[in-house]
C-alpha cells in the first residue's frame, strides 16, 4: 500500500519518526521512496550565482553578508549571454535544472530585474526547469517570473521559527512564509527547506520540518543542508554536521514529504561517496554539481566527480520533468 501524502503531521510524529532506530529509518524512508520515485534516478541541478556577495542582510552562516569579512569577491549581475552560456554547459553536461542566485535581500522591480527576467526566458528556451533564489518577492513579482517562464522558486526556511532570530536579525520567519505563499499564488514550484548544524536543537529541526510538511502542498523541493562553515562568519567555528544526523533529517524529509525531491544540498562536498550513498539510501534524490569553484559560493564536487559516483552507485541522472510533462 502506497503511503498516504498527509499535511496533518504533529511534531511528536516527526519526532519519532526521527528517533526510530537508524537503520530502521532508513529502511522506512527507502521503502518510501520507492513508492513515490524511481531508486536509481537523482536529479542534477547546476546552481550558478548570479550576483554575488554584498547582500544587506546578517544570514550568520553566510559568506555573501557584507558585514562579514570572508573571502568571497563581490560581483555585480553576470551578463545575460554569460548566464546562458553557463546554462548551456550545464545542460550539455546532463543537468536539467539550473538555479539562478542572486545575493539580494528582496527584489525591487528595477533594470536588474528586467534583466534577470531575461535570463529566466532564455534559459527557459534550452528546456531546462529554471530556478531562482533571489530574496523576497511580492506577488506581482512572481508573476512576472511565472510568465517568463520559471519553474521554481528557493526560499529556504532555514531552521525553526523560534531559532530564527538567534541565526537572521534583518528579517523574520513570517516574510519567509510569505514569499512562499506569492511564490504559489503565482503558480510556480516551490523550493524550500533548512540546514542544519546552525545550533539549533533537534525540536528546532522538527518544528522546520513540520512547517514544511504541514503546509497546503508540500514543496516540491526540499533541499536538506548541512552547514558550510565559511570562515569569517559567525558560526565558523561550529561543529561539522554528524553524517547520521543528516541522514537522519533526509530520512524523515522523506517520510513525511513522499512525493516532494528531497535535495542534498550544502556540504555535500565534506562527505565521503559512502557517506552520499546513505543519504540516497534514505530518500536523497536530487544534487547539486557544478564546477568546483567558478562562481560558485561554497564550492560543490565537479561533474565528472558526480558521474563516476553515480556509476559506481548505479544510480543515472533523472530526466528533465519539465520536457517529460509538456510531451
Ligand atoms: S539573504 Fe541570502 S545572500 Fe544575503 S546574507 Fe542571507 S543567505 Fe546570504
């Protein structure tokens, strides 16, 4: 019997089923997956910063904050055709979806904007799902997104709604749900999900997950992040994330949200291949890759990295749901 799609969870169901006993956890969150997924196929996303550091806000696990002194270079917006060569690249080298990044704390409806609408129908052209992650939105905004032809919106949630404040100051819980809900009212895929090893505690993870999983429609993405302590931040002396712990949170991920693509985001570059293969045991079915340090802000194991891992796993890149739905 397939499980049920539910969005009544408690956090005590949650909690338990965090709790279960690992390795049967793992066999629960297997079983569920292949209910709702094909076991072999993950989901290659390129992601490609688009305008890079400078950002107004005080996110302390990010890089990008200009108050923090990190590494990262400040760029101002790449070029249109620069973004679609890298979109093309991306697609030749078996991604079928491309996110597009942007360091802002909201989107104002100026010229950059213009151009990023650009970006989004010409990538869209290559048949590729197009994502954006660009800060906050208003309604009208993501409808001029949605017409232009995106497929998905990031807004993370991050982490709890009560351990928010301790991570970001410059904005709260409650704009993030708000982005999410214009992001649906417009019609397109939402992307949303939290990282963990911020400090929050384990109730801290099970309150993100719940809102996650009690929402109208769960997102269609979830991408499960393990912090990236990017040294001149705030937390960049907190503790490596424990790989069970991760895979403990995709594992329940995937149990209480069956049928969204649970992504192995950040960190992802700190696990060993026997460490990643755990995490697709327990229901990962989408990555991210990508060169390993143009552009990017955390850098991610290369392409050919990812391909002769999938090789060695079995496992093949799943294929593009847009082209397949449209067909
Ligand atoms: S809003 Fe985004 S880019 Fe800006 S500091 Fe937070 S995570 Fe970084």
């Amino acid at each position: 019997m397939t499980s049920a799609i539910r969005h009544d969870w408690t956090k005590t169901e949650i909690q338990e089923i965090y709790d279960l006993p690992l390795m049967e956890l793992i066999y629960k969150a297997a079983t569920v997956h292949r209910e709702y997924h094909k076991a072999d196929e993950v989901q290659v996303c390129t992601l490609l910063s688009i305008k890079t550091g400078g950002c107004p806000e005080d996110c302390s696990y990010c890089g990008q904050a200009a108050r923090y002194h990190t590494d990262i270079k400040v760029q101002a917006l790449l070029p249109t055709e620069t973004v679609i060569a890298h979109a093309q690249k991306a697609k030749e080298t078996g991604s079928t979806r491309f996110c597009m990044a942007a360091a802002w704390r909201e989107v104002r409806d100026n010229r950059d904007f213009d151009r990023v609408i650009d970006m989004v129908k010409g990538v869209n052209e290559l048949g590729m799902e197009v994502c954006c992650t660009l800060g906050m939105l208003t309604e009208e905004q993501a409808q001029r997104l949605q017409e232009a032809g995106l497929y998905a919106y990031n807004h993370n949630l991050d982490t709890s709604e009560d351990y928010y404040k301790e991570i970001i100051s410059t904005r709260k819980f409650d704009n993030r749900i708000n982005t999410i809900n214009n992001v649906r009212k417009a019609g397109i895929t939402v992307c949303s999900g939290g990282i963990i090893g911020l400090g929050e505690t384990h109730a801290d993870r099970m309150a993100m997950l719940l809102t996650l999983a009690t929402m109208p429609k769960h997102p269609e993405s979830v991408p499960v992040n393990a912090l990236a302590r990017v040294k001149g931040t705030p937390l960049e002396n907190n503790p490596k994330v424990d790989i069970w712990e991760m895979v403990r949170m995709i594992a329940t991920a995937r149990i209480v949200m069956p049928a969204s693509v649970v992504r192995l985001s950040a960190g992802r570059i700190e696990m060993t291949e026997a460490e990643q293969a755990w995490c697709f045991m327990a229901g990962a079915n989408s990555i991210f890759t990508g060169e390993r340090q143009t552009l990017l802000v955390t850098p991610n194991p290369g392409v050919s990295e990812d391909m002769q891992m999938f090789e060695n796993l079995g496992l093949k890149p799943m294929e593009n749901k847009k082209t397949v739905s449209s067909c």
